[in-house]
C-alpha cells in the first residue's frame, strides 16, 4: 500500500463524527496536511496494522529501515501525540515503549454517514498497561448487553500485552472506557474488551472496605455519575480522556494517604504495573451553548476539568465531591501529557466545580 493511500484511507475515517445529529458537525479534521472527500472510504485505516513492507522490522514490530513521521489526528478528544509509523505499528517517536492504536466503529455510522470512531489508545509497553484512552462519550454508542470478548489488540504487539484474562490475587480487570459507554452492537462492543483498554482495579474485599472495581467501588461510583450527569442525559459530544498513573499519589479523601505502585502477577505476566490512581479529564461546550461544536466555542463557553481518585478499596461508596477535581492545566504537571491538543482555546488551568452540578 503506497503511503499516499494511507493518507487517504486515514483521513476518511478520521472525518467521523460523534455528536448529537441536531448540533453542530464535528469533523475534527483540523490540522490535516491533506484533505479528502470524507464520504470516500469509510474503512478503518490500515495503515497502522498493515505495513508497506512487512520485512522491514523487527520480532517486536520495531522497523529497521527508519521511522515515518505521521501528523497528529484533529479528534478535539486527543492528547498530544508524537507519531511515527515503524514496521507494523505506530508508536511515540520520543519515547519507543509507548505504542498508539485507534479504533472504528464497525458497524456504527455517525450522523454524517461515515463509520463513527470508538477510541484511541496509547499503550505502555513498561508498564503493560494503557496510559490513556481517548474517546467521545455519546448516546449514540449505548444500548444494552455486553459480549466479554476479552483478547489482545490486534494494533500493539502482543508480547507487551496480557495473554490471559486470568486476574492477580485481589485485582479484576478494569475497563477504561467502559463496556456500557460502546454496547450499540457486539462488534463495537468487543473493541473495549481489548486488553489495551483494560488495567488492573483492585476487586472486593470487606474486610479492607470495599472495592474499587465493583458495584458501588470507588471508580464505578466515578463512572456512573459521568454516565448519569454527562452522556445519557446530554446530547453534546462529552470529549473524555481516561488514563492511568504509576507514582505515588495521595489519597484526597482520606488524609492524602499515599499510594504506590508495585508489580503484579496474574494475566499471564509477572510484571504488569498497578496504576496508583484512575482518572477522568472532560471537555464540553457549557450549557447555555448547547450544540455549539468546541471548535466555534471561545475559552469562556468551554468547561474542562479533571476528576482523579486513589486506586485504593476504601473509596468504596464515595459521591463524587469537588474535592477531587483539578484543573487539566495541574494534571498535565503531573502526567507529562498535553490534554486536549486539538482544542488549544480550552481552559485548562481552571475550573468551576458548579459547571458540573458540583
């Protein structure tokens, strides 16, 4: 496949939208060096998984004949991504442990015809777990039913996944972008079953408080609040970054307890990282400019924020409370990770916690 074709066949898909059919058509192609008919292949791109020359690379998709510098995609939902195509997968061209994947839809349309996108990963091949998964988060993906098709993604090398879906003592697997949120069909659905979305969440035990990834854990209380407040009850695109972090971090809730990382054994490895702390970062027009699309929107008609929990039992029950916001502005301090790249007017060193009922 010529390199021109994969432009062409990226730029289709990319050409996706995912708000409500009554608002304003998000494309979210900005940033592009090239442009095409975005009714013209509607196909998951297969440049990424399909190389130009499958001699050139490595046992672990590392290519021997150099790096291909792709531009960053315009989804408003994306971090900062540094690309570069080597052999078979794209990877971060400033950090090579780092591997980038993203997902289509199948079988799902958007409102503009094409095939709507599900979510972009970027995958730690260190810490065997994904950093951060980006999606929109719309009704337009939900119905019911879940389908536990659980396996590698077939878009990151599979010796720096899980090969099995067998948990460590006292740990489930966690979904990022969670089942409920892509249900519309089975085929969407088995794209979040990939392990590239899924990262260790400590499971239920009484005797140590509760849960964190169970009915009523710390981090399903989190997730159904967003559901709840922000998607099934909304017809804005709610842009969502969902990530994981590795250093100590402090418990807000009780005492800034802290929490550190250790290494896990279960799904067929000895050595997956448990995350320290799960999180959310939000971005949506505010509501008296409802079905404004972000890229029309002035600083002042955005809300962004951050809402970050302790990967801890004990947050078993939590309401969600302001006490665990920040702005994205003090995560990105943290992380390393520039939110919202596509979006440069969004205020991210602030946040007003009753924008979001708080």
């Amino acid at each position: 496949m010529t390199l021109k074709r994969y432009f062409l066949l990226l730029m289709a898909a990319l050409a996706v939208f995912a708000c409500t059919p009554g608002a304003s058509l998000d494309t979210d192609d900005e940033g592009w060096q090239e442009q095409t008919d975005p009714n013209e292949g509607t196909e998951e791109p297969d440049g990424p998984s399909h190389p130009d020359d499958p001699q050139e690379q490595d046992d672990h998709g590392h290519g021997q004949g150099g790096q291909q510098t792709l531009p960053q995609p315009g989804w408003f939902e994306l971090p900062k991504m540094d690309i570069a195509k080597e052999g078979k997968y794209m990877i971060n061209s400033s950090d090579n442990s780092q591997y980038y994947a993203w997902h289509i839809c199948p079988d799902v349309k958007g409102p503009g015809g094409n095939n709507a996108r599900n979510y972009t990963v970027c995958f730690s091949a260190d810490y065997h777990c994904p950093l951060w998964i980006a999606a929109p988060l719309h009704p337009m993906y939900q119905a019911s039913g879940r389908h536990e098709a659980y396996g590698p993604d077939p878009d990151i090398p599979d010796d720096c996944q899980w090969s099995s879906s067998s948990n460590a003592s006292g740990y489930n697997k966690g979904h990022m972008l969670g089942s409920g949120d892509r249900n519309i069909t089975e085929k969407t659905n088995n794209q979040v079953f990939y392990y590239s979305n899924i990262a260790p969440q400590l499971n239920y035990n009484k005797e140590e408080g509760g849960g964190f990834n169970t009915g009523g854990g710390g981090w399903n209380t989190l997730e159904d609040w967003i559901d709840k407040n922000w998607v099934k009850s909304q017809t804005d695109t709610l842009y969502a970054v969902i990530g994981c972090y590795f250093k100590p971090f402090g418990d807000v809730y009780h005492s800034g307890t802290m929490v550190n990382t250790e290494l896990l054994s279960g799904w067929g490895r000895s050595d997956v990282a448990k995350p320290t702390m799960f999180y959310y970062v939000l971005l949506r027009p505010k509501k008296a400019y409802s079905g404004k699309s972000v890229k029309d929107c002035k600083a002042s008609e955005l809300q962004c924020a951050v809402f970050a929990r302790a990967h801890v039992r004990n947050l078993h029950g939590q309401k969600v409370t302001s006490t665990e916001m920040m702005s994205v502005s003090d995560l990105e301090a943290l992380t390393g990770v520039t939110y919202f790249a596509n979006v440069p007017q969004a205020p991210k060193d602030t946040f007003t916690a009753s924008d979001w009922g708080l």
